[in-house]
C-alpha cells in the first residue's frame, strides 16, 4: 500500500473513531444549578440510528423548573418543518421517596406538553422520553424555553438524544478538511513526483 493511501485510510479511521466515540446518549444539555431564568434553547444533533429517544431529566429541591415550548424539527441550514415529537411523553419518577414531576399543557402551540420538575431527593431524578422515527445521517434540532423562576439550588436539568452524534464545530469540520487536503496535496505531490522521474 503507498503511503498516500495510507494516510488517507489513516485520517479516515481518525474520523470515524471520532464520530464513533460521540454515538450513544448525547448529552445536549446539562444544567447544573442554575440562576433564576427564563432561557431558550435550540440543540442540533445527527440521528445515529432509525429511531431516536429524547430524554428530559431533571429535579429541583425544594423549588421547581419548567421546560416549555417543546419541539423537535429538521435541521436544514435552520430548524424547519412540523414537530417531530408527540404530544406526551412516558414518565419514570424518581425512586422513592416519591416524585413532584408532571407534564401538562403549556399552551405555547407546539402540540407537544411541557414538563414541571420538582424533587424531594437531591440528585433523584424524574425522567420524562419520547421515541421517534428518525433518519441515521439526517440533522434534527430540539428547541425548548428553560423556566427556572428562583434558581434555588440543588437542581438539575439533563436532556440527552440517544443514539446520536455530536454536531461537529465549524472550526473542527474546517481543520479537518485542511488536514484532508494537504494530504491528498502531498500524495498528488508524490505521484507528479514519480511519474517525472
């Protein structure tokens, strides 16, 4: 095998085992003891697999926060189309002692419930999952407006998608596609090389 070729297979399982280590439950957002907010949210991610589990997880002791505005779109250059989620969701509460998380009508217009979260426990979290159909390669975009009024701590808010990929950065993708010419630069290089000769 020539050497243009190897680094070409080389920098190809550079990227695979890149996308490779972001497949699983992605973490889209975790907040962590937060400031009174109201703050929206609008999270990108690749659909890994044919279908997708979206996950809101969260607890807040003594207060609560709300997720509201729920919506889970196409990604085409921005976030297009219906929404992809349906209207209520599959709830696990927390162990026991018990769990003050519900879902309810938020009347926002998106057809999907919002989500109220409050705990008894610190770090017992109330789970609320909705499965899709997605397309493994197809970019989605989750949007939601985070409503936490007293920023009471310990609380926490965890929304993950599972079998998905991380949405590289600009910055990355452009590296990548650098490192990716100069490659394929240096083995034309070597070919013109060769063949002069």
């Amino acid at each position: 095998m020539s050497r243009s070729a190897l680094s070409l297979v080389v920098a190809s399982v550079l990227l695979l085992g890149m996308v490779g280590l972001a497949r699983a439950d992605l973490v889209l957002v975790d907040l962590v003891n937060t400031a009174a907010q109201t703050t929206p949210f609008a999270l990108p991610f690749i659909a890994g697999a044919v279908s997708t589990a979206v996950t809101f997880a969260g607890f807040d002791v003594p207060e609560d926060f709300q997720a509201e505005a729920i919506q889970l779109t196409l990604t085409e250059g921005e976030p297009t189309g219906p929404n992809l989620l349906g209207p209520t969701w599959v709830f696990t509460p927390a162990p026991p002692p018990g769990s003050l998380a519900f879902q309810f009508d938020d009347g926002l217009g998106t057809g999907t419930n919002g989500l109220f979260f409050a705990g008894t426990v610190e770090g017992s979290f109330d789970q609320f999952a909705q499965t899709i159909p997605t397309v493994t390669g197809q970019s989605y975009t989750l949007s939601f407006v985070f409503i936490n009024s007293t920023g009471a701590v310990p609380s926490e808010l965890r929304v993950t998608a599972s079998d998905a990929l991380a949405l590289p950065a600009p910055a990355t993708l452009m590296l990548f596609s650098v490192g990716l010419i100069l490659v394929a630069a240096s083995a034309l290089r070597r070919r013109l090389r060769h063949t002069s000769r």
